[in-house]
C-alpha cells in the first residue's frame, strides 16, 4: 500500500491463518485484538447453545445445559476454562473401588476393618464412587457382597461399628430387619461414640 506518496509493506494480524491487513494492534487485527482484550485470548471463541439438544464433547451424550455443554463440562468450563479439565481421577468401577477400600483400612484385632479416612457425624466411614458419596459398609457390601446399590436394601452391621466395613461383619438387610437386630441387641435409643475413640459404641 502506499502512505505519503511511497510505497510501503502492508502489516498483518499474527495470529496463524489470519490474512487481515488493515490497522494492527499490539499485533493483531480489530477482530483478534477485541477477543484479546475481552477474553485475555486472541483465539477466543464463543460458544453457542448446542442445536442438538446433547453435550458437544465427543462421546458425551448427557442432556445439553449450557454454554454448549452438560452440566458438567459447562462448569469445568467456566471453572477452569477447558471442558475437558479433569482435576481427580474418580473411582469408577468395582476394582477400582475394591482398592480404594483396601488401601484405607485399619485391621483391629476384634478384626474390624476401619475407615481411615473421611467419617460422616455418625462415624461412618464414608467414599466417592461414580460421582457420589456412599458409606464404606454399602461399598464394601456392594463389592464383597453383591448389594445393587440402586435397591432398597441396607447394610447392617453385626459388630455395632459404624466405621467398620469387614464384609464378615456385614449382613444386607431391609429396615424392619435392621430395626428387629437392634432391638435384640438392645440399643433401640441413640448410640455415643465411646471415649476411648475406637469406634465402638455403646
């Protein structure tokens, strides 16, 4: 182009694949210098609600919500600017969750498995499996013992301690069934966590 009657070398915007020539700011053009300037990211760029109803990450088939996404990528998205950031690896399946379990025991010689992690305020022991917090003895019932986690059935204990998660120690039952082996046991009120902090209850 020329500028005072000579003829000079026309700039264009740096960014990669962009032929913009025209005014350039701090490198870029009117188009990527906005982006840069709204979004701190010259290559920003906005994403638009889904047209399919589903979540636009590859194979992610849960329900649209927003920004493109389900409700999850949306709010790694907004949380850490990439869809896809996954900060902690979560425990998936049984194996996995068979592991986890193992690696957070302590053997006590009544032979209780207790839970040395994280305890709910009635003192069990307590995992996240599938994106969702369960008690160790339901975990350890589902791997150990075969419980559907989706069923209306329980996990009872037979030796009274809640962080307790021995399979041994474990029996499925249903709330009347939970109820009755209370009563026989002659605990129907409120249970105290003993002063000596072993998790037993008394």
């Amino acid at each position: 182009m020329k500028k005072n009657g000579q003829i000079v070398q026309a700039k264009t915007c740096s960014v990669e694949g962009c032929s913009k020539l025209g005014p350039i700011t701090k490198g870029f053009c009117c188009t990527h210098y906005m982006r840069f300037h709204k979004y701190g990211d010259p290559l920003f760029t906005k994403i638009f609600k889904s047209m399919t109803g589903i979540c636009s990450i590859l194979d992610c088939s849960m329900k649209h919500h927003t920004l493109g996404f389900c409700q999850m990528h949306s709010l790694r998205y907004e949380k850490y600017g990439d869809p896809m950031k996954v900060t902690k690896l979560r425990t998936k399946t049984p194996n996995e969750l068979h592991s986890k379990l193992l690696a957070g025991r302590k053997i006590l010689g009544d032979g209780c498995w207790e839970w040395q992690k994280s305890l709910s305020g009635r003192g069990y022991g307590q995992i996240t499996y599938r994106g969702r917090t369960i008690g160790t003895h339901r975990a350890a019932a589902h791997v150990f013992l075969g419980l559907d986690l989706e069923s209306g059935l329980i996990t009872c204990h037979k030796c009274d301690n809640p962080p307790c998660f021995n399979p041994d120690h474990l029996f499925i039952g249903t709330s009347k069934e939970n109820a009755q082996d209370r009563e026989a046991k002659g605990r129907g009120g409120a249970w105290k966590r003993s002063r000596n902090d072993k998790g037993m209850f008394s």
